[in-house]
C-alpha cells in the first residue's frame, strides 16, 4: 500500500493518483463537547481513527493506494450553538462538500470515501455522496467511524447503550487514549437528567425525536463521563481503526 497526503502532491501526482487509488476526506466539527472536551473533539477523533487504519494497512501488499485530504475541521452543529461552536447550516455544508467532491472528480479522482467524525454530519454528508454518484462515474462512499464495528470482541470493553455519545463515556476515553493533555481533569460526574433528553431516549423504537431545549438540559453531555479509561479508550480506537482499514479494502475490492 502507498499514501500520501494531497497537500504535499504535485498536481500531475494528484492526477496519477486518482487513476487507481482512493481519495479520503475525514470531516469533523467545532463545538462544544461538556466542560472537560475540547472544542476539536470530534476532528481529532476522526484524524486518529485515520492514522490508526492507515497504519494497520501499510504492510498490506494488496491495499489500495491512498489520498489522505486534510480534514475538514467545521460541521453542521447548531444544537450546540448554545454553549459554543463553529456551525455550518446544513445547506452550506451539504455545498461543501458538493464542491470538494466535484473538485476530486475533476481532478481526475474516480474513487472517494467520506469518514465522518460528528453526528451532525452523517445524513448530509451521505446524501452528498449519493447526489455525486448521480451526477459523476464515480464510486464513492461514506461512514461515519464508530458504526465500522460492533465491538463483539467480549472483552467488556465496548458500552453500546452509551456509544457514541456526546462528550460522554465513549469520546471521553478515546480522547484521553489519543489526547490526554486536552482532556481536563479530573472529569466530573454528570447530574441524572430526568427525564432523559428524547433524542437519546425516543418513546418508541424507530423514531426521531428532537424536542427544543434538550442539549441545555443535558448541560451538553449525553452521559456520565467521569469513569472514562484510557485503557479502554485506547481499545475502542484500535477496533474502529481496524474497522475502517477493512472497510477501506473492501470498497477498494468492490470498485476497481
């Protein structure tokens, strides 16, 4: 496998590489994550997920040629506008990455995954991929990295019922497994909410709730973070990176 990173290709380098490999843009947010998170959490998070999957392939002979973009650091975020937050409406952001998409087709790109790092993100950015698809012969495909794996290894590790959360037990000991100088510490334990918030807690399963107020009232947090682990955070990274490494290898498999 060979990667690279498009900021440091020349152009006739970007185009040979799209002639075979696969272009990958990670995207990410700015907003508040409780008051022990940092405002980049979620970009960070998608960064290192990347690294990880990336390494795991290096000395995979087989493995695709891969174009790392920078991450795209802003998101779709207005439900946290409330405390603090860079936000891109849905439109802007959905343009975003119409355009960054194009840019990659047009530059001769013929195979493109979007990793996303932020809730917010995941329906616009899946139908931006599905709106290129119709408009461009290309392949192209998005996940958003903490659905690449089930975490059935029985260790104990995994919490599905608080995974992924928001600035809770799951993101927290990712960010004290890969940043643990940006984690403020001790992280203090959350207040019950009760009733909990509708869009974590729906009255019947396959809705959609969303009820005005909801992210104040949590103070932010969707869980209890106070027993995060980097042991364990360090564990779930590994699951999800060898989760995207073989994602990775099977889009490359099912679009040559």
């Amino acid at each position: 496998m060979s990667q690279s990173r498009l900021t440091e290709l020349t152009w006739r380098e970007v185009r040979r590489a799209g002639e075979r490999g696969i272009a990958l843009l990670p995207i990410g947010s700015q907003e508040q994550h409780a008051g022990h998170l940092p405002m980049g959490t979620d970009t960070l998070l998608v960064e290192e997920v990347v690294d990880r999957a990336l390494h795991l392939l290096e000395g995979d002979t087989a493995a695709p040629q891969v174009v790392r973009l920078p991450a795209l650091p802003y998101g779709h975020s207005p439900h946290h506008l409330f405390a603090a937050a860079v936000s891109l409406s849905a439109a802007t952001l959905g343009a975003v990455l119409d355009d960054v998409l194009d840019s990659l087709v047009t530059s001769g790109h013929r195979r493109i995954m979007v990793v996303n790092g932020h809730g917010g993100n995941d329906e616009i950015m899946r139908l931006a991929v599905k709106r290129l698809a119709l408009r461009a012969e290309v392949t192209v495909a998005a996940c958003s990295y903490w659905t690449l794996s089930d975490g059935g290894d029985g260790d104990g590790t995994e919490r599905p019922e608080v995974t992924p959360g928001h600035a809770g037990w799951f993101e927290t000991s990712l960010m004290l497994a890969a940043h643990p100088a940006l984690v403020r510490t001790p992280v203090p334990a959350r207040t019950p909410v009760e009733p909990p918030p509708l869009f974590d807690d729906p009255p019947h399963p396959g809705l959609t709730v969303e009820r005005h107020g909801e992210w104040e009232r949590v103070d932010g947090a969707t869980d209890d973070a106070s027993g995060a682990d980097a042991g364990r955070g360090g564990r779930l990274l590994d699951d999800r990176a060898r989760g995207l490494a073989r994602a990775i290898s099977a889009f490359d498999a099912a679009s040559r």
